[in-house]
C-alpha cells in the first residue's frame, strides 16, 4: 500500500504477506453481507486493500461475521472457522454480535459472539457502511503490525473453554475437537 | 416490450462494445483518499445537547432494542422538574431508528454524520452522548478530525445529522383547545371562564401524556399524575379520581385553582405546550357525580382519638380527610359559613364556584368528619378549651390578613381580601367608575378582574376603567403568565415598574394615586426590598384604591403562654419537623403559615405530611 | 445397484454458488440430482414472536429488517396493515413518495438480483455494472432517509420526512445515468447469446405448475400469467400512474431474467410519473403518542408487490398496545421450499445456483 | 356474487358463519370437520391461489385458531380474499394436511408444526424446518416467553476470559 511499508517488509516478510491479503471466506451469515456485494464490486473496490472474497474457507484468513447469528448458522460459522488455516482473523459487523442488537430477545440468534469464538474487530452500525468496512480493514493491519490480533491464538489455548461455551449451547458437538482439551497450564 | 413473445438469440461479438468503459472515467471511489460525505439527514452516533436534556428518559422507554440507559450524573444539578439523569447508548444494541429523536420533548437527543466506531474490545461500544457545546475533548474540529482517528472516543463537531422536527415528531406539541367564554363577553358576568374538556376532548389530551413522570417530581403533594391521565385515556374517571384522592382530596377545588407546578415541568413544554394536567384533574371530578359512590373508600375503624383542625381550607380538608380515613374523629373549626377558607373568599367565581368546593368539601363531611363553620377560634370558642379537649391539633389557618402599603391614606384602600370575601360571599361591593388595584400577583389579578367585572354590571355600557400598579416589571410579575393573558384580554391596564407613594383625597373621597418609579425590587441578597426614583412621579386617576399587596397570618386567637413557645424561622413562618410537628405539644401545622409556595398543592402536600404526623403521634409513636 | 451410486451432497450455506444464508440438501445419483430439500432457517430470528412483544411504533424499526434486499416493501406492508386496523388516512402527496420509494426499492433489490445472476453466469462485467448503479440509488435512499439501506422511511400515516430539497432532480440524473447504460446492459448481457445459451430452458415451470405450487412475480409472469397485485389491488398510487405489467410465455430462467430488466424499465417509468404528479402538501399525519396507542380489535390481510412477488401480512389486533398475531406471507417462502425443490428434481448440480437465483429466492424472507 | 357464495356456503355446510366485513374480504369461521372440504368447495369456485396459512394462539380460549388465506389467480372481478378460519383444540392441537388440496400447504404446515407444535396428520414431512433444536414449548406460543428464555440460555453461557 503505502512505500514506507517497504522496511516492514524485510522485517517481517510473513506478516506483511498475510496483512496485505486479508481473503474473505464467502460466507453470508447475516443481512450484513447486503454491504459486501459493493464493497467488493466496482464502487467501493475491496481489492484495493486486497480484500476478495475466496471460495473456501482452506483459502481465507478473514471471517466477516456479518451481523446476527442464529444457532443454526452458529454451527456453521464454528466449524468454518475451525477449517480456516491460522492465521486467521474474524471481524463482527454490526450491532448483533456485540450485544444482541435488534434480536436482543430473541430465542434464536446468539448475543455475544465472543462467547463461541474469539473477534479481532468489531463495526458498529446497522448496517455498517462501507466505508466502515474499509476502517476495519485498516485498523485490522495496524493489529497485526502490532501482534494484537491474536484471536487464533486464543482460541488455541482457550479452546476448552470455547469448546465448552459451544456444547453449553448446542449439546454434543458431532465434530471431534480441533485442538486436544486438556488445559495445558494445568 | 413489442418483442415480449419472440425471443432474440443476440450476437456473440455486441459484447465487446462493453470494452469503451476502458476509457471512461472510473466509478471507483478511492476510499480513504476520495471521500464521500454521509448525506445531511444520515443516522449516525447520538448527539445530546445536556443542557437542553430534561432526563425524562422517553429515549430509554421508546427503544425496541433496549438500548439506552438512563444514567445519573452526579455533577448536574438538576432545575425543578428536570432530572440528572442522561441517555447512554449501547451501540451493541442500537439499530439508528431514530426513534430516540422523534420522541425527544426538548429535541436535545439528535443523530450525528459519525458513523465509524471499529474496536477490538466489545466493551467500548457505549457512549454517554454529549454535545460538543458541553464535550470539547470529544469533538475534533474538521482539521484535526481524520477518518483513522474517527470513533465513539473522536467525533467530529458540528456534524448534525438527523434532528427532531416538531412537525414529525411521535408526540402532539399541541393542545387540545380549552373551551372558553371569549373576552369581551366573559366580563360582563360571574360565569365561569373555563368550560371544561369534554369526553373526546379529554381523552385525546390524555393521550399526549407521555408517561415520563417529571410532573409527579415536581408536584409538591406528588400526585401519581401519569397514572390518574392514562385512567381518563382509557376512559375510566373513577379509576382516575381514586388515583388522585390518594394524594388530594379536593380535586373539584385543585382543578380549577391550582398553581400547576407539574405544568411547568411537563417535558411536553419544553417545544411545545404542557399536557393539561389541572384541567384534566377537573374533567375526572367533574365527570363523576358522587364521589362517594365511585370511590367506594370507608373510613377505617374508629380510634377513638380526637383531633381538631383550626381552618377549613386546602391543609384543613387534606389532613381531615386523610386522618379520617385513618379511624381518627375529626372536628374542623372555621369562622366562614362554608369549607374551602381562603378558596371559598379568594378566586373570583369565574374561576372557582361555590359549587365545586361544596362538592368537595360535603364527600370529606359524608366520611364523618364535623364542620363547625362561622365559628371563630379565639371568640366563640377558645383555643385553650380545644387544646385542652383535643389529642391533636392541626394549624391549617392560613394568611387572612391583608397588608397594607401604609403610604399616606392608605386607610381610605380598600383590603384585597375584603373586596374578594364580601362580593364572592357577602353583600357585594359598590366599585368606582375608575379603580386602581396596587400589587402585580394573582390575587392582584383577581381583584382587577372582578373590579371589572363589577364595573361592568354597576355601570353597564359606561365607559369603565381598571388599572394595576405594581413593584414588579413585566419579566418578574409574580401572576402568572395566563392570569396575565387572561386579564389584559379582558381589558385591565398594567402599569408595572411603579410603586404607589400617596393616595391623593380630596373631600374625604379617593382622587387617584401618587406613584413613583422603580429603581429595583430586590436587594443583593434577593430580598425583598424595594427602592424608588424619589423625582420620577407618575399620578393615576381613580375613585377607588384596592391594596394586594399579600398576606399576613393572624394568631391572636392563641393566648400569649402559648405562642411564646411557638418558634418560627427566619423568614416568619412556623417551624416544623418533618412530621409537620411545630414546637408546641400535639400542636401540627401546614400550609401558607409554613411553606413559601402560599398555594393550595403546598398545603395540601403539608397535610399530607402532618396527617402522617399526627397518626404516629397518636399511636404514641412520636414523642 | 442403484442405492450405492445415491450420493447426498450439501449445497451450502457456505457454498460459492449460493446467496444468502441458505441450503439445500441435494440428493445425487452422478451429477443428476434425484431429489433437492430446502434446508432454510439460518437466518431464523422469531421476527412474528419478537413483534408481539414490542408496540406498534417499536415495530416499525423492526419490520424492514426481514428482507435485508428489498425493506421498503416490508415497511410499506406493515404501515398499510396498521392503517387499515386503526382507521388512518395518508396524505395524498406521502402515497406519491411512498410509490416513488418503493419503485427506488424495486429497482435496488432487481439490480441487486441482475448482479447475483450476472455473476452466476460468469458476467462479470455486467455484474460490476448493476452493483455500481445499486449504490448510485442506495444515494438518493441516503439523501431521502438518513441510511444506505434500513430506510425505516414508511411510517403509518405517511412519510417519515419530506423530500429534501432537489431530490427531484437528484433522482432524475441517477435515473438518466442509469437509463443510458441500458444499451450496454442489452448488448453485454441480456441480448448476449451466451446468456440466452446459459439461461434458455433452465428452470422451466408450465403455468398450471407455477399456479399449483402458489407461484406469484415474475416467476408466475413469466409464465404467460397477468398477475400483478399494483395493478388487481392497488395500493399507494399505483391506480394513478400507467405502467405496464411485463410478462413472457416460456417459464424459464432466460424469460424471469427478462421480465426483470422490462420490470425495471416500468419502475423508471413510474418514479417519473409520480415526480410530474405528485401534489405540495402534507406528508404525514401523526400517530397517536406511541406509549398510549392502542389499535382497535380486528384483523386484516393486506398485500404488495415486492419485487419478487407477493408480499402479504396478516395482523391481529386484541386491543392492545401491542400486535396479538403478526405472519408475513412472503413471496420467496413458496418459492424457495416447494418450486425451487420441484425444479431442481432431475436438473444436474451445475445448474443449481443458476435455478435457485432465477427464482429470486432471498433467505432472509424466507427464513423472518 | 359474494351475497351467492356467502349463501351457498351457508347452505352446503353445517356451523359456518360468513360475514363480509370489507368489499374485498370474506372471512368464513367454520368447524373442524369441514375446513378441508370447505377449501376444495372454493378451489372449485376459482380461488385457486393459497395464500398463506397461519395460526393464532388464543391461549385464553385454549384454542389455535388455523387461518387460511384464499385468493384467485384468475383475471375475472373474483379478486377477494377469503380468510377462512377454524379453532381446534389447543391441548391436543391436531389437524388434517391441506396438501391434498393445495400443494403448496406444506411449508406453511411445517411450520406451523415448527413454532406451534401441531401436529399435521397425513403430511409427508413433519421435520425441524428453522430450528436447531427443540424446545419445550413450541416458541411461538403464547406461553413461551423469549425474552425469560434468552436469560435462561444465553446469559448464563460466560465469557471466555482474556487473561491466561
């Protein structure tokens, strides 16, 4: 993007090389994705922060959680994430998944998303605009230049507790852990 | 369309006349270098003007999403009416309806352009709205704002977004029109002014009341106003005079006279005017025929215990009627030959009949309480034998004394309450051609307009004059602002900013009135202490001189023993604890003689802490 | 034999060839399928349950967040439902921009449809056109109502604000901009051979079928069938202006995709009608102070056309301040679980995701 | 034409009370038994178009009451809704399928299997429709109280903390 980055780049090849790529799993999960559509269209042009929307989740390392989630797509958004490669980086859009939003009482959508898994970035807005995507996408580089954006860590080494946040919800998972669940600090 | 049926194969190459947008200006905008500003009615962040913000909290209660809370803020030091109390949003839970906005009284709760807030952290998505008039840290002027800086933390000021418009607002800034007798043919009798709302009428101004509850704050007896309106929305006066009678026993009286300190605080007036909150209080009285039979309430079992109450008037009723449903018997002692004292004399009768305040005052006999009406304490009966007799005693005596200017022939005024007492109940008074009425308060307003009234049937199709003299210019005239409406419409002339100086007589007959300018009502201190420009003469003609100038409260009726232990505050009234209990045993007090407010809802509240009182007292649970 | 070479196959949600948050159990004997159940309700919010918990006003925020693509309708839908149960009259000149928004909407939610279907098809180009001529009128839905896209603009009794100053004109030019790419729309896309190859005889319903299956919009129109509910019963000002009600005989996508690009044109030609007839005056009438606002016993049925089809809602009064029964009758909820599971049956798996967009199947609708 | 068929309708069945409350409504409250037959009677007159079926839960009643909402596809002057209503028990809250009729009944009687928990007989495909799960009482009832239910479920899951 910008050519000061270019001593960066020597530094740390690899996080320059994930940062500048941030691909997209495709994946509607709410009535956010509506916003997505011209982000990644002629208009608003993700591309040139080299945001594009990937076919599989084995190629992306960004999540958009595109506002509400409801149990049933929460299953999905999990078992999506766990098949992301690390490193990997979710960002909420909206209100929903802070704090319920507009579904703050309803019997199917989930209130905090960080209770399943972890979020690098939260957008507020209902709908988030655009340009308030393209911050996210920003501010998310500056996380990763600084280390902050370790939600893929944390979901390793907290992943008991997520896992069992998960199976408070929906009983047994029928997919074997991704990470062992013994707590490794004991 | 003419081809709708037949379908066109195309051409393979025609596509590639796509390829001319290659030279085309880009549709691209280059976010963040190129950017677009949110449009002027964009629903972004809240904005909230503090110092317009009543903390009424509409915001909180109108929020599908639950979204704000109303917080209290220590440091603001809330006006009567207002709270301390202001809107904090949670942004993982708003929904940018703008609903908040519509429902705003005051309009202080607006939508901003800013609309990027992105975090790691969950927990900073709540914001205690402000504006940048009271929040400099958070609002960056254009040159220091940049996009990257940009969230609940920086804002940008000035960046209004969507606002409060009157003409869309979810709420009715209007009234319901009162009914009333026009000016010019209200003077020339005693019929009462106001008409009072109909069915339809009260209902669809019931309806405005919005539910905040700010009025119950700023009533002085704490009447569940809310709750008595949305009685008379749903179409249910009983219900609705049952709420009332919790707190007011006289609503026929307090309908029609009572100062509506809640008014004031309606947060509907902030933009717009206040719910009709006394008006509606009359239609619910007026609307129910017998109190008794609506109300169903029953005096408890007799205690046995005896109290006496020394005035009929607002305090008196309140603590006999309250005291009485506790089990007490209660004997109320007065010199008029009816209840209601100084509202049975003072308002005109254009403003409060006889009627209305029998029909208060026979439900509060009907309960079992004894009236001795024209029975003067101190005369007919002593105040020792009733101290003696009594196990409590209740001082609801009020101010019956008109003061006087005590400028040079000030003997040949006549006193305010005098001229209100014999024309309302006595024989009536003969006016004069030209009458000159001293005093800018309501009473003020009352004498001039019944001066008027009387002039106009003593003297009918003659030309008849009546003009005040007050202290007080326009902006601090103690009446308030409809008396002042209402008697200007009437035609009294004001003369404010004058002080009277001399009654100028001739023949022992009154000629007019000597009156000076004023320099200041109030001293530094905010006393009343009024000074003239001894040089700036202005002489009014007249026939007639009214003085109210106010009241004084008269206890030559307590022998010297006993009011020496009386104790009273700097400014000359009754000491009371909180229980309404004064420095003499057993003796209680309220009302006018008490408080500052001199006004019926006062009184009522004062008897409403005294009857409280007096019932622990008489339970020996009060020393 | 036969049971061994029987496959079932997901078909998203997270899937390239599906929009929106949906799926479809596919069961497959190679790349033929034998039998396709719709699997929806991942977007599944309660929205009929949480309304009965909100007042009427409260709802209205509400509402226009079922169908993320094309809210205005919701809105509209749900404001003539209230105006029926409690007796309010709309301005005259608040039903001209009620029109006017809800034409803006349709033209939105069908470039929005030319988009997903463009780039199903591998158009790309064409793709990019109509979502960059989506944002121009997202706009004026900014100028007109504060927000890109929950306008929550359709409130009981009118409008929520008046036009802003000069949004006549505004609209005109983005009309005119978008009008004069119409050519180049035709010529890339909807006259293109390779779209006709694409798309001919994919998805074909007979008109007895459609009627069958509760089939209503272009689906139905494209079927030979005259069925549009601006024209049987309408609503707004849509007796006032003419338009034209676009239909094809074939039933297939090729003629769905059609009846879209003619509807929009109709859309076009309606905003400007209204502009040209639409009267000064009052746009709203107020509602009754929404704490007290209680809306009399009854129930009532009203519809809309939505850019998909028929929108209906069916709404319970108990006298209350709240809805007693709120159920929205939404066109993609026939569509999407009974006809695209019939079409599906015997088509091959590459041509799934074509289907499922010709139909226009949005799962938010579906799912409420 | 409404005056015939409200008239007609009177006749051929029993415990059927039509009432024309607008010009472009007919709303028919029938029993249990005649429902079916009452909607195949008005599929034969022309109102081929099944618009929505929809359920109320009058819990003071202890009753559902099954709403079905008929309109005609035809171009003819017949364009009127007919709200076609029954009550059936809500203790037991069975019903027939209307698949027979209209075909396209079936999702709306998934779901209101779904969110009501009534039980269709004869329908093909009585199987979780949104829902991820099921719950005690079928959600959109009037006895199901979600916002106690979203304090029961979600509130109680922690957060997972930050610190190690």
């Amino acid at each position: 993007m910008d050519r000061t980055s270019i001593k960066k780049w020597f530094k740390a090849p690899d996080k320059m090389g994930h940062k500048y790529s941030l691909w997209a799993v495709y994946f509607c999960t709410g009535c956010g994705i509506i916003e997505v559509p011209p982000v990644i269209t002629s208009r608003w042009d993700a591309e040139r922060f080299g945001v594009i929307p990937v076919a599989t989740p084995r190629q992306a390392n960004l999540f958009l959680i595109t506002g509400y989630v409801s149990l049933k797509t929460l299953k999905a958004i999990i078992r999506t994430y766990e098949l992301m490669p690390d490193p990997k980086y979710t960002v909420g859009f909206g209100s929903c998944p802070i704090n319920g939003g507009m579904y703050w009482d309803s019997y199917n959508t989930i209130k905090h998303l960080d209770k399943y898994i972890p979020v690098d970035g939260w957008i507020s807005g209902c709908m988030p605009r655009p340009e308030a995507i393209f911050i996210a996408v920003t501010h998310l580089w500056t996380m990763i230049d600084k280390g902050m954006a370790t939600g893929y860590i944390k979901y390793r080494e907290k992943y008991r507790y997520y896992r069992q946040n998960q199976e408070k919800l929906f009983g047994k998972l029928e997919w074997p852990p991704l990470y062992p669940m013994e707590d490794k600090n004991g | 369309m003419k081809e709708k049926s037949e379908v066109k194969k195309g051409s393979v190459l025609k596509p590639f006349k796509a390829i001319k947008y290659l030279f085309e200006k880009p549709g691209t905008l280059r976010y963040p270098f190129e950017q677009k500003e949110p449009s002027p009615r964009y629903r972004g962040f809240h904005l909230n003007d503090w110092d317009k913000c009543t903390g009424c909290g509409n915001c909180a209660d109108i929020c599908p999403n639950q979204a704000i809370t109303m917080v209290e803020i220590p440091e603001i030091k809330p006006k009567t009416g207002e709270k301390n109390e202001r809107p904090k949003i949670d942004y993982g839970r708003c929904c940018f309806c703008g609903l908040c906005v519509d429902i705003c009284p005051p309009g202080s709760l607006r939508l901003s352009r800013d609309y990027l807030h992105i975090h790691f952290d969950p927990g900073t998505f709540t914001l205690l709205a402000k504006d940048e008039k009271t929040d400099k840290e958070h609002f960056l002027p254009e040159e220091k704002y940049s996009i990257f800086q940009a969230s609940l933390a920086h804002r940008k000021t000035d960046n209004e977004g969507f606002v409060s418009d009157l003409k869309y607002s979810l709420f009715e800034p209007e009234r319901v029109p009162m009914p009333e007798v026009p000016p010019e043919k209200r003077v020339l009798s005693f019929m009462e002014q106001v008409l009072g709302y109909s069915r339809e009428e009260a209902k669809k101004e019931a309806l405005r009341c919005l539910e905040c509850k700010l009025c119950e704050d700023a009533c002085p007896a704490h009447l569940k106003i809310s709750e008595y309106i949305k009685a008379i929305y749903e179409d249910k006066p009983d219900e609705s005079l049952r709420k009332i009678f919790e707190d007011n026993p006289i609503p026929a009286i307090c309908g029609r006279i009572c100062m509506a300190h809640c008014e004031k605080a309606c947060s509907l007036g902030k933009r717009g005017e206040p719910v009709a909150i006394r008006w509606l209080k009359r239609y619910a009285s007026d609307m129910v025929e017998d109190y008794k039979k609506a109300l169903g309430v029953k005096p408890a079992k007799s205690t046995g215990k005896k109290v006496a109450v020394i005035g009929a008037g607002p305090g008196g009723l309140s603590v006999a009627y309250f005291l009485r449903l506790k089990g007490h018997e209660i004997t109320v002692f007065d010199s008029l030959p009816g209840g209601g004292g100084m509202m049975r004399i003072g308002p005109p009768l254009y403003r409060l009949p006889i009627e209305s305040i029998d029909k208060d005052v026979n439900y509060i006999a009907s309960l079992g309480v004894k009236f001795k009406f024209n029975t003067t304490v101190g005369k007919d009966i002593l105040f020792e034998d009733i101290y003696k007799n009594y196990d409590a005693i209740y001082l609801g005596i009020g101010t019956t004394v008109s003061r006087s200017t005590r400028v040079k022939n000030s003997d040949k005024a006549y006193p305010a309450l005098l001229f209100l007492k014999e024309n309302k109940i006595g024989k009536g008074v003969k006016v004069g051609r030209e009458v000159i009425v001293i005093g800018g308060g309501n009473v003020a307003m009352d004498v001039a307009r019944e001066a008027l009234r009387l002039q106009h049937i003593q003297y009918p199709g003659e030309k008849v004059v009546t003009k005040t003299v007050s202290l007080e210019d326009w902006d601090i005239m103690p009446a308030t602002k409809e008396e002042i409406e209402d008697a200007k419409a009437e035609g009294v002339q004001f003369n404010p900013g004058w002080g009277p100086k001399e009654i100028k007589v001739e023949d022992g007959k009154v000629k007019g009135l000597l009156c000076m300018k004023v320099k200041s009502v109030f001293d530094e201190q905010g006393r009343f202490n009024p000074t003239f420009y001894e040089d700036k003469e202005m002489f009014l003609e007249g026939d007639m001189v009214i003085e109210a100038i106010g009241q004084a409260p008269d206890f030559s009726f307590i022998p010297k023993e006993l009011f020496d232990k009386l104790e009273f505050t700097p400014r000359r009234k009754v000491k009371v604890d909180e229980n309404g209990k004064t420095s003499l045993p057993k003796v209680f007090a309220g009302g006018d003689i008490v408080n500052l407010n001199l006004d019926a809802v006062t009184a009522i509240a004062d008897a409403k802490r005294a009857a409280e009182g007096i019932d622990l007292y008489l339970k020996g649970k009060l020393k | 034999m036969s049971q061994e070479r029987e496959l079932e196959l997901y078909f998203g949600p997270q899937h390239l060839g599906m929009v929106g948050n949906f799926s479809i159990t596919l069961k497959v004997e190679g790349d033929k399928i034998l039998e396709a159940s719709a699997n929806p309700g991942w977007l599944h919010r309660g929205f009929e349950k949480l309304m009965e918990y909100r007042t009427w006003i409260q709802n209205f925020p509400m509402v226009c967040r079922i169908n993320v693509v094309e809210p205005d309708s919701m809105e509209m839908v749900y404001a003539m439902a209230v105006e029926k149960l409690a007796g309010i009259e709309v301005p005259e000149r608040a039903n001209y921009i009620r029109t006017i928004v809800l034409e803006l909407a349709r033209l939105v939610s069908h470039l929005f449809g030319c988009w997903a279907y463009a780039n199903m098809l591998g158009f790309d180009t064409v793709a990019q056109w109509a979502m960059y001529h989506r944002d121009l009128i997202l706009d004026l839905f900014e100028e007109l109502t504060g927000a890109r896209v929950y306008h929550i603009y359709i409130w009981p009794g009118g409008v929520r604000r008046d036009l802003p100053e000069g949004f006549k004109d505004k609209v005109l030019n983005t009309l005119h901009t978008i009008g004069s790419c119409i050519p180049d729309y035709d010529s890339a896309f909807f006259n293109n051979r390779l779209f006709y190859e694409r798309a001919k005889n994919i998805g074909k319903i007979t008109r007895e079928e459609a009627k069958r299956l509760g089939a209503t919009g272009q689906i139905l129109r494209a079927t030979g069938v005259k069925y549009d509910i601006r024209k049987i019963e309408p609503y707004a000002v849509y007796d006032r202006v003419d338009f034209e009600v676009p239909t094809r005989e074939d039933g297939d996508a090729y003629s769905r995709i059609w009846i879209v690009r003619d509807e929009m044109i109709q859309s076009v030609h309606i905003i400007m009608q209204c502009f040209e007839k639409m009267p000064r005056g009052e746009v709203y009438n107020k509602v009754p102070n929404p704490f007290k606002w209680r809306i009399p016993e009854g129930e009532t049925y009203v519809r809309v056309e939505s850019s998909r089809g028929e929108l209906g809602l069916y709404l319970v009064s108990n006298g209350e301040d709240k809805p007693y029964r709120v159920h929205f009758r939404t066109p993609s909820y026939p569509h999407g679980l009974v006809i695209l599971e019939k079409l599906l049956k015997n088509a091959s798996i590459a041509d799934v995701g074509n289907i499922m967009i010709s139909l226009y199947v949005t799962a938010p609708e579906i799912d409420r | 034409m409404d005056e015939s068929l409200k008239k007609e309708l009177e006749t051929t069945f029993r415990n059927v009370l039509v009432s024309l409350p607008e010009d472009d409504r007919m709303v028919v409250a029938a029993s249990e038994e005649t429902v079916l037959s009452i909607l195949s009677f008005l599929k034969n007159k022309g109102y081929d178009h099944l618009e929505l079926i929809s359920c109320v839960d009058w819990i003071e009643e202890k009753k559902f009451e099954l709403v079905y909402i008929l309109t005609s596809y035809s171009e003819k002057e017949m364009r009127k809704h007919i709200i076609l209503k029954t009550k059936i028990s809500r203790e037991k809250s069975e019903f027939k399928t209307a698949i027979s009729v209209f075909e396209n009944a079936e999702p709306y009687e998934r779901e209101l299997h779904e969110l009501f928990g009534i039980n269709f007989k004869g329908h093909p495909k009585l199987t979780h429709l949104f829902l991820e799960r099921d719950y005690k009482i079928p959600p959109f009832r009037k006895d199901f109280d979600t916002r106690e239910y979203v304090k029961e479920v979600f509130d109680k899951i922690p957060f997972v903390e930050d610190k190690k």
